[in-house]
C-alpha cells in the first residue's frame, strides 16, 4: 500500500472497498474545502490489498451449557428496572469504568465508534445539570409536551423534579458524534463522516445498562427534553451531541418501580421457518 499525502496532512482515517482487481481509492473530502482532500491510493499487487486478519477467539459452549447462559443472564436482566431515586452512597469509580469498558466493545458502523462517555460525580456541576435539565423538564411538561406524550408518561408517575440529578454518585453522559473533526498540520479542521451513528450508539448504551446491572447498580435512562444544554455544561465539542444521561448508583432504601409490564413474546416474536 501506498499513500499520497500532501505535505502537511495527517491522515486520519479512510474508508473504501476492494473492486475486482481495479486499484482501490480511499477517500473522505469535505464539500466545503476540496484543498484537503485526501487521498489514498492502494495498489491490487498479491498481499498487499487484503485487510489485516485475525483467528476469532470463540468458546464454543455445549448445548446445554449455552441454554444455561441464556436462560441465566434472561433472569438477570428480567430484574433490571429504571430507577429514579438513588443513595448517595458512594460507588468504587472502577465499576463505572469497567461498565463503560464493556460498552466500547459495542458494535458500530465501519467501526467508527462514534460515541464519548463523560462521566460527572462533581457535586457542583451535578447541580448545574439538575437546575438546567428541571428547567427544560419545567417547560415540557407544563408547556412543551403534547396531550398524548404526557398520557404515555402517567403511568411512570414522573414530573419536573429531578433530585437524583444531584443525589446517585454518578451522572454518565453518553455523546454521539454524528461525524469525526480532527485538524490538519494547518490547524484546519477536518471532518468525517460516520456511518449508522444513532444505531450503534444506542447498542452501546444498552451494553452499558446492561453492565452496570451485572455489576449490581441503578440505572435511569434519562432524556431531559432538550438536552443542549449538556455539551455547554460539560464543554463539550461542536460535533458531539447528548445522547443519553445515566444517573448511576445504588437505589435508595425505598425506591419503587411502577407496576408495568413488558409484552408477552407472543406479541414481540415472529419466526419465519
Ligand atoms: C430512550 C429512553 C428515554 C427515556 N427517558 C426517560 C426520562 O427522561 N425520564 C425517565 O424517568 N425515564 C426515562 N426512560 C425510562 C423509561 O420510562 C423506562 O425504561 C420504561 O418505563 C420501562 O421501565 P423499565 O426500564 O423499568 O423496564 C427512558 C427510556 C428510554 C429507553
């Protein structure tokens, strides 16, 4: 393989596919600024096109041993609930890492990985996030939210106030990066495009739900409607946008859960055989 660089350019990341024996052009331009585009060419010569592989680590499990697994982490996840009043007991940090750990193994188109995880236990900047999620919470749902939107919401019991904002220990903001920005050796910015953004940012929060709950803590799935106001308080960069905020930690003493229910597979399952 070979690259053509112009001085100065830092290459960043590529994206193409193979065609028959036809030479390969990797390309990522921005539309606005055609002097950086960048351009790699790989030439079909025999080795030198085939993408770099690796034997696949794979336990392959006995039968009974896989319903086993199934049917265990089933039970486990059937006990997950959201929970919206939390201790302020304090967690061991390496929890929430350890989860946040397991969900960067999520799948994501062309691998992009295009999520970042800010993780807040500052009691003062908690404070801030709780004050400007109640406002927008305030507006919705005296305002903003349609008749249906608050009957869909009845049965939760929730309202505007937030106090596990500042209560669980820790806030987790999951960011999606609806496209890359890097700077050349310019200092000009470089943006990419990312591929299935929400789709793979959405498996990873529900791979981080997930190992915060095998790692036995709360969770709430948080969407405070809107939430801009996240990427100011937490400084975050032009291209990433609130995903999700998870308030984590251990429930408190009296947390209740509304009484719903998940639908019955018969209704959720259809095999086509
Ligand atoms: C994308 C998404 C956004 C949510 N936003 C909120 C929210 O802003 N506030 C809240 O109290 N619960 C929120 N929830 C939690 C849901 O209300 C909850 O998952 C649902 O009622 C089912 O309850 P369970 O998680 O205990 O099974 C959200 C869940 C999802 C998946």
């Amino acid at each position: 393989m070979f690259a053509m660089l112009r001085s100065g350019q830092v290459p960043v990341g590529s994206f193409g596919g193979s065609c028959g024996n036809a030479p390969v052009l990797s390309f990522r331009a921005t539309r606005q600024n055609w002097r950086r585009v960048f351009i790699v060419m790989r030439t079909q010569k025999e080795g030198n096109h085939a993408p770099q592989m690796d034997p696949l680590r794979f336990a392959r499990l006995a039968a009974e041993e896989q319903l086993r697994q199934a049917s265990g982490f089933f039970q486990v996840m059937s006990t997950r609930r959201t929970v919206r009043s939390f201790s302020p007991e304090p967690v061991p940090f390496e929890l929430i890492e350890t989860a946040i750990k397991a969900a960067t193994t999520a799948p994501s188109g062309a691998n992009q990985q295009p999520w970042r995880f800010v993780v807040v236990s500052n009691p003062e900047v908690k404070r801030q996030m709780r004050e400007a999620a109640e406002a927008e919470e305030k507006e919705f749902y005296h305002r903003r939210a349609p008749r249906e939107w608050l009957e869909a919401l009845q049965p939760l019991g929730t309202d505007w106030h937030k106090p596990f904002l500042e209560i669980a220990p820790y806030l987790i903001v999951i960011f999606r990066l609806d496209y890359g920005l890097s700077r050349d050796a310019e200092g000009q910015e470089i943006k990419t495009k990312h591929y299935y953004v929400m789709e793979s940012v959405g498996i990873a929060a529900g791979i981080l739900l997930t190992a915060l709950h095998m790692a036995g803590l709360a969770t709430l799935t948080h969407t405070p409607s809107p939430m801009g106001f996240l990427g100011k308080i937490l400084n975050r960069p032009k291209n990433e946008k609130p995903y999700l905020l998870i308030p984590a930690g251990y429930p408190s003493a009296d947390a209740a859960v509304p009484r719903i229910s998940k639908r019955p597979l018969a209704e959720v399952l259809e095999v086509v055989s």
